[in-house]
C-alpha cells in the first residue's frame, strides 16, 4: 500500500497524474461514507451541478457543501461503495452504492482534473 501522501487533498502538490482518477475516488467515497460534507466540500469545483433525489441545482461550493450537510442530516450514511469508475484525465466519474438511513441511493461522480487539480463538476444521488 502507498503512504497515505498519494492525495490528501484536491490542490495537494503530491497527486500524480497516474494516480488522480483511481485514489480521488476512495477519498471522496471516504467522505460521503462518513457523511463529512465539509471534507467532501473541499473537492467541489467552484460551480458545479448537484442532482440530489431529482433536485438539481446549479450552485456554488458552499451552497453546495450546505445542501450535502442536509442531505447528510436527512440520510445518515452507513456504508458507501465504488461500484464503477470510468475515464481519464481531464474528466472521469465513478458510480457508487450508498446505504443512508433506510435508503439505498445510486451516486454518480463526475471529477475534472485540470493542472494536476481533481474537482467535482458534478455529484447525482438517485434513490436506487
């Protein structure tokens, strides 16, 4: 296993091409399985589009860090799976299986790398 350095953070200078789009997604299912919306906030593109249940809204990182803290409060995370990733640099996404409250919801990630840098263009949760 490598160092826990690979990818700490979206603008850490210690990603590598070669790593970004697989690691970037374990660290972001990190966050949404433990339902840390201020984490997985920090990997939001400046504006970016958020499905939530049929709810789409085009908005800003924190407007969105907002709208995951409620879906959060709503829908307690328990456990959260990548179940596809697909792509390569500039743009990737995975879909993921997440288990929240009573629910089971289908999540779609779509990540953009540019100069090094992965941020979230889009994130949909659809009940599954």
């Amino acid at each position: 296993m490598q160092p826990s350095q690979a990818v700490q953070s979206p603008s850490g200078s210690q990603q590598n091409q070669a790593q970004n789009s697989t690691d970037v997604f374990t660290s972001i299912g990190k966050y949404i399985e433990t339902g840390d919306a201020e984490k997985l906030s920090a990997w939001f593109a400046d504006n970016l589009e958020l499905d939530i249940t049929g709810s789409v809204n085009s908005c800003t990182r924190s407007q969105a860090k907002l709208i995951m803290k409620n879906f959060f409060n709503n829908n307690t995370p328990k456990k959260f799976s990548i179940i596809h990733k697909s792509g390569r640099p500039p743009m990737s996404y995975a879909v993921g299986s997440l288990s929240a409250g009573a629910e089971k919801f289908r999540v779609i990630i779509y990540v953009r790398t540019d100069d090094g840098k992965n941020s979230i263009q889009q994130l949909r949760i659809e009940k599954d």
